[in-house]
C-alpha cells in the first residue's frame, strides 16, 4: 500500500499524515471521467456554482480531496454524487475545464457497481426503469411503477399504491398511461444483445 507522507510538524506548520494513494488511483483507472480530477485545482467555483448546494452532504471539490485522502467509503456512500443535474454550471466555469458533471456521474455509477446505494429510492426505481427498458424495449408506466412499488415489500407496496392512486388515475384519465400492458418493440433481442454487452463491458471496466 503507497502512502504519501505531508511535512511533518514544524517544517511549515503543517503536521505530518499519511494519505492513502490507492484509492485515488481506483478513481482514476476504473471511473468514467474519473482521471480528470488531476487537473482540479480545488479553487472552489464548483461548489459555489451548483444549484443543489445546499442539499450535498459534500461539495464536488470536497468529494475530489476526499478522493485523494483515501476515504473509499465516505465518498461511494455519498448522497452528493447521485444528486447532480447534469446543469453543467460547474463544468462551463471551472478554471482547468474539470468535466465534474462526468466526474459526479462516474462515481455515482461505479459506486452503485461496488453494491453501495447511497440513494436507495433512487437505485430502486433505476433499478425496475432499466428492466423494463429490458423486456420490452419501451417504458410501461404501469408496470414500472408497480415493480417500484412493490420492491419495498408487499404490505409497503400496497400502500404505496394507494398514496399514489390519484396520480395512476390522472395519468390514465389524460393518455399518459395505457390500461393494455405494452408489448415488447421488434427485435427486442437486438436490443437485449447490445444491452447484454454494455453491461459486460461496464464490469470488465470495473473489475
């Protein structure tokens, strides 16, 4: 395991500690984006610009020092990185042109890769949007929403349902929701083949 020592105490006031390099070097190789943060030079101007500020447990300069310190678990179990936008604010002023939009994504996906769920309702609910993109090819509203429901428990899922029966009725009163299950587009298993192999490729990337 690399370490890299700072000054110790009395060299320059700054008292002496080990960072663990390994982590970084994770970041760098195996997360999208993830070797871009070598060119941040922690100025700030992202954190100043995001919108959802105020609602990140950690700022993306403060994740990127992380990244750096060593802290595996602090930063994959982060809600901050499953909360960008993709606004771009952070991206279009930062000074070293750090893609942190890329960055944020990355880790967001590489840390629910590692089995971390720091959003659970949001991991749940990509979760049942994805397999229905799988079976059928398209979005059945109806059987989303059901699969998300019903992945917190039966009884938990009934009475989701029926918190949520006025906005089904709604949705199904103005077309935006069929009665009729959709059925699978054509050449489905084209689609399923290519999806297949993404998702091969994604955990070869991460292994």
């Amino acid at each position: 395991m690399e370490q890299v020592v700072g000054p110790q105490a009395g060299s320059g006031g700054h008292s002496g500690r080990a960072y663990d390099q390994s982590f970084a070097r994770e970041v760098y190789q195996k997360v999208d984006s993830g070797d871009e943060i070598k060119m941040c030079m922690q100025c700030g101007v992202c954190a100043a610009s995001c919108p959802l500020k105020e609602k990140m447990d950690y700022s993306p300069r403060k994740i990127f020092t992380m990244i750096r310190a060593g802290k595996r678990d602090t930063v994959l179990s982060s809600q901050a990185i499953m909360l960008c936008t993709s606004c771009y604010s952070c991206k279009v002023r930062c000074p070293r042109k750090v893609p942190v939009v890329d960055v944020m994504h990355g880790l967001a996906h590489y840390a629910l890769r590692q089995g971390y769920k720091p959003r659970v309702e949001t991991a749940l609910f990509g979760e049942k949007f994805w397999g229905n993109i799988y079976r059928l090819g398209r979005i059945d509203e109806k059987d989303v929403a059901q699969r998300y429901f019903l992945g917190h428990g039966l009884v938990p899922g009934i009475k989701l349902m029926l918190e949520n029966k006025d906005m089904g009725l709604g949705m199904l009163f103005k077309k935006r929701m069929k009665l009729l299950p959709e059925r699978p587009i054509k050449n489905i298993k084209s689609l399923r083949k290519m999806l297949d192999k993404a998702k091969a490729m994604g955990k070869g990337g991460a292994a």
